[in-house]
C-alpha cells in the first residue's frame, strides 16, 4: 500500500489526498445549487471533495440510487472552506440540502437549538440494527441535550502517543504508563540530548491535544462536559487547574522541543523530529501514521514507531481507556425537507450507509470505519497493528470526547487556541487562562 504524506490538518476537517491520510477531508471541487428538493420523493445531499472519501460517498449513491428508482438522492460537493460558508448560509435561509453533512458537536447544537436539522432519537429506537452496528462512541458529537440529531459516518480519526522504539532502546527506557514516568523521560533523554516530546506549537490546535487528555486524565470527560454545556466558571473546575498547571510542568522542565512554538504541523515538521531520532515521543493524530510511513525512510516498516495509550495521572478520575480526537463525521437531516424527503434520507442511512462495499473500500484506503465486527478485514492489511490498535481503541473507549475545537461554538474556539498559545510558552498562568476562558462560556 502506497501512502502519500499529509499537507495542512486543521484537525477539524482536512482531506487526505491518498492512504492513510484519509483520515479527514480536504477540498477542491464544484459548487451547487442551494435547495432541498431532489425531486419527486428524492433528496438532496451536500458532501465534500477530496479522495477516497468523495469518491467512496458517491458509490453508496449510486448503489442506492439504481436500488431505489423513486428515492433518488443527488450528491454536490464542495471545497472544504467553501462548504463551511455556504451550508450555513443555506441553513440559514431555509434551503439546506436534506442530507447535511457535518462533523457534529458545537455547529450541530446550533443547528439543534434553532429546529434546523430533525431530531432522529425515536428513528434510532425504532431502528436499533442501525445504532448497534456502529461504535457506541460515534454518538456522544451526534447528541444534544440528550437526543441525537445526526447519523454518525465514515472513519474515527483518534489522537495517539507515538513514541520512537529505537530512542527508547538506547535508553533503557520503557514507553511511559503514567504522567510520573512522563516527567521521568523528560529528564532521561534531556540528559542524552534528544528532546522529550516533539510539539508544532505554532499549530496551536496541536497543543490542544494535551490539555485534551490531560482534563479527561485529571477530572474525567465531565470537567469537558460542563464547559461545553456553558456552566459558570467551568475553566476553573479543579480539576482543570490541575491539568493546567501540570502541562506548564512539562513545558518547564524541557519536555517539549526547544522552539517548538515556531514549529508547525502544516510542513510535517514535528513528524520528521519523531522519525528522524530528534526527538523521542509525539501527540498527535492517527492519520500521522501514513505520513510518517511515506516519509520516515523505513522509520514505520521497519518497526521503529511505538504507541500507547496517554498515560493517567495519580488520583486522577478519568478512565485510561477514555480517546479524544474525531469520533466520526456526521449526516443531518434538514428540519425544512419535505417528508417524502426526509424518509428517503433515512432509507440511505439505514440501507446505504457501512454497507460491506462501503466498509471495505475504507479499510483499502488505509482508515478504521466506525463499524463493529471489522476486527478480521483489519487483521488482514499490512498495517494491522496500527489499524487494530486504533479500532480498539475508539470502539470500547468510554468516552470519546471530540476535539474541543469542533466542539465549541468557533468564538470560544479561536479564544482558546489563543490562549493556548499563551499558556505554553507560559505567557499566563492556569488562573489566568481559566479566566480568560470563563468569559467565552455560552458563546
């Protein structure tokens, strides 16, 4: 299998443009028209360019389509930040698509809240194979005020502590379990002159990955929660100043790179430091994988990139078993479609969707669908260490929280990257950023 290296991933929502970095999608394509209908008891839906996964949504089409000559749905795709302007705006003026695609939480609990996008709880009861065949993880974006507005889709893209095996070897040393040994290894291989942990803080969402699992290790994915739901002074939760105070730890004593907020993950940078013995430890996205596998000059093949799950914090309340990252993609339906609209929707998402064709086509392409029972069509890819360890992961993850950029409202999002940066290069304190953060709280 051929992998081709990632360029820029926001994270939100990049696309791969071959193997492996399938794991999101990317954009160059076609505009289309605004408007439900798509005729006569058909339907209409709104996607994404960038293969395999433009190509990999328009055959489950087509396959429904020549299945269901008086349901048809019609497919438009569009450039990644175009999308992004163009279904709000479409939503916005009552001529949404009827099959809206998203990546779920904070823009799907505006939709929500405004009667945009139908509520699909009593459709998922009364379908239960439906729910069952997918990764019970996949709904925790999908839901708002417990009810669920959207179908879960495509692939599950978790955040994963890489670790360099041969760095590792020449240290005597084993892949940390808990945030101790963390700072243990810190000093362990400043000692030997190679940095810890390779960080594109210029990136910022990258160093959002650590105050992401570093809340759920401390306090759990209720700490989160909370600030997602707009509770007063959420940032200042204990638990929260903890993980805070216990990151700018780790800035202090050199366990990132040194310059690492000039660092960006736009150029792959911060991979080459892990594969290239710079550097002997990385968080960062699963679909770094294949990057680093096209890139590292036998680095992957070779056997030389160890992962582990993050490591949990003493006294800490969080389950060691909890992922965070991108749990899934998302279909909506419009609250504006006709019946005869909304009922050919979920004939697709029912008979349409994770289809074995479906299945199949994105496990060639080098990523883990969000469906069970996959565990053998794994094993079977040359990558099916990784491929397995991932699908484990997100499938008995407790919680799967998503990334918090995606999961507030883009105010609060911009405000906390900001002051990420900031709390990096500890240019504010843990109260300081809390604060800060406090006054984005339901916005």
């Amino acid at each position: 299998m051929k992998h081709t290296p990632t360029s820029r991933r926001t994270f939100l929502s990049l696309a791969a443009l071959a193997p492996f970095a399938a794991w999101g999608l990317t954009a160059c394509g076609t505009s289309g028209p605004a408007g439900s209908s798509g005729g006569s008891g058909g339907a209409t839906m709104w996607s994404l360019t960038g293969k395999p996964n433009e190509t990999i949504r328009q055959n489950t089409v087509d396959v429904f389509n020549k299945e269901n000559s008086a349901s048809q749905i019609k497919v438009t795709v569009f450039q990644n930040d175009a999308y992004k302007t163009k279904i709000k705006t479409a939503i916005g003026a009552g001529q949404a698509p009827t099959i809206i695609y998203g990546w779920g939480g904070g823009t799907l609990k505006s939709y929500a809240e405004a009667g945009q996008v139908e509520d699909l709880t009593s459709w998922f009861t009364a379908n239960p194979e439906v729910k069952n065949k997918l990764f019970p993880s996949s709904f925790g974006a999908a839901t708002v005020d417990g009810k669920i507005y959207a179908m879960p889709s495509q692939t599950v893209q978790p955040i994963v502590f890489y670790y360099n095996k041969e760095l590792f070897a020449k240290a005597n040393a084993q892949p940390p379990k808990t945030w101790d040994d963390l700072m243990a290894l810190a000093k362990t291989f400043n000692d030997m002159g190679i940095a810890p942990l390779s960080l594109g803080g210029q990136s910022r969402w990258t160093s959002m990955m650590w105050l992401e699992y570093m809340f759920d290790r401390v306090g759990g994915p209720e700490v989160f929660t909370d600030i997602y739901n707009g509770k007063a002074n959420a940032w200042s939760h204990p638990a929260a100043l903890e993980a805070l105070a216990k990151i700018q730890d780790l800035v202090s004593a050199d366990g990132f790179i040194k310059g690492f907020s000039s660092i960006t993950a736009d150029s792959n940078a911060d991979q080459a430091l892990l594969f290239t013995g710079k550097a002997a430890m990385m968080l960062h996205g699963g679909w770094t994988y294949g990057s680093m596998k096209n890139d590292g000059a036998g680095f992957v093949q070779d056997g030389k990139l160890g992962w582990v799950d993050f490591p949990t914090v003493t006294g800490g309340k969080g389950d060691p078993k909890n992922a965070v990252g991108n749990p899934a993609n998302y279909l909506s339906i419009s609250a504006k479609a006709t019946d005869a609209e909304k009922e050919t929707a979920k004939k697709y998402f029912k008979d349409g969707l994770f289809t074995k064709e479906e299945v199949a086509g994105y496990i060639a392409s080098g990523a883990v669908p969000i469906a069970t029972g996959i565990e053998d069509q794994l094993a079977a890819t040359d990558d099916k260490d990784f491929l397995t360890y991932v699908y484990t992961l997100a499938k008995d993850a407790p919680s799967f929280q998503q990334s918090w950029d995606q999961a507030l409202s883009p105010t609060a999002a911009e405000a906390l990257l900001n002051n990420i940066d900031q709390l990096f290069i500890k240019a504010v304190t843990p109260e300081q950023f809390a604060a800060n953060m406090n006054a984005t709280l339901g916005k």
